[in-house]
C-alpha cells in the first residue's frame, strides 16, 4: 500500500514529464501559505493552460480515503474568504482550480477498482469515463453547487490522464471554472494540462 507522501513524488514526476510544474507541501521545492497551515498536497503550473492548481492527494486504494479528499472544498472556500495565501519562492500566485488526484489518475480514474467504462455525452463530458470517478465529481459538484455564487471564482474538479480518450497518459484536468464568453457562467471542461 502507498503513502500519500509516495503518491504525491509519483504524480510529481508524472506532471513534469508532461513539461508540468509542480510544488509539494513538503520537501525542498514547496509552496508556502500564509494566515494558514490548511493546505492540499501540491500546487501544479499548466503551461498550456496558464493556471496554477491546488491539488488533494490520495493513494486511491480506499473509498473512504477519496470521499475524504471532498475537504478539498474547504480549501476552496478558505481561499475565496482571503483565509489563505499561497506563495511559490515568496511571490504570491493565483489559484484557478481546486482538484483531487490519486495514483490512479495516470490510469485516467481515481478509485483502485473502478473497471466499469461509460460513454459520456460528446458536447459536456469526456467521450470514455470510468464509472465510479465520474460519480464522484459529479457528486463533488453538487456538494459545491451550495456555496458558490454567480461570480468568478475559481474551480473544482479532478486530475486524471487522457488514456481513454487518447491512449496516452497525458494529464487532463476535468473541472468547472467561471469562463468568460459569450454570457459569463460556470462551465465544465476536460482541459489537457
């Protein structure tokens, strides 16, 4: 069985072979907060994408464990309240999203025994979804619906890689932000990182 701490070296090194930054809450190259210690597992930099993103991890072999990481909301609202500032090497950063990962993720799934595939709604959803991890952001969601307003805010929502979709292992954030369009609104999308 895997430590967090493990998870969290192995997903580094997955995100910086996709040219990913990333930072831990430990080690040598960490990201720092100020006005609290409630912090998630790692902050990752998309170049692709622009973004800075606050990461919960979990080894992903326990149900309890993954339904544990929905904390992750917490930070969210601790972040949106000004409770919290996040810094890499003293320079303070943006947080566009807030996710969970596990070991799984590489495999494009958070739980250890979700096998099931479903077929997503084209225009919405990834075309290829396991089963349980689809059930799960959805309930995150919901659970989110409650306490976010009509403004720009930033997102919630999970890492996995595109291997369903694309057969590679590339990292994918699958979230809701607040996008700027045509009429602003949230907006879930599956965004290569």
């Amino acid at each position: 069985m895997q430590t967090e701490k493990n998870v969290c070296i192995e997903l580094k090194k997955w995100f910086n072979r996709y040219n990913i930054d990333c930072w831990l809450n430990f080690g040598e190259n960490k990201f720092t907060t100020k006005l609290s210690q409630k912090k998630p597992d790692m902050i990752i930099y998309s170049q692709k994408q622009h973004q800075y993103i606050a990461i919960e991890v979990k080894p992903g072999n326990s149900s309890k464990d993954i339904h544990d990481a929905s904390k992750i909301i917490e930070y969210w609202e601790e972040y949106n309240q000004n409770k919290i500032i996040y810094f890499i090497e003293e320079q303070e950063i943006i947080i566009s999203s807030f996710c969970i990962a596990t070991i799984n993720s590489i495999f494009g799934k958070l739980f250890d025994n979700d096998n099931e595939i479903c077929v997503g709604n084209l225009y919405f959803e990834p075309l290829f979804e396991y089963r349980r991890s689809r059930d799960y952001l959805r309930g995150l969601w919901s659970s989110w619906r409650k306490k976010r307003t009509r403004t720009e805010q930033p997102g919630i929502g999970i890492i996995l890689s595109n291997i369903l979709n694309k057969c590679e292992e590339q990292p994918l954030m699958f979230d809701m932000q607040w996008e700027h369009q045509i009429k602003p609104k949230w907006q879930n999308r599956q965004k290569i990182l």
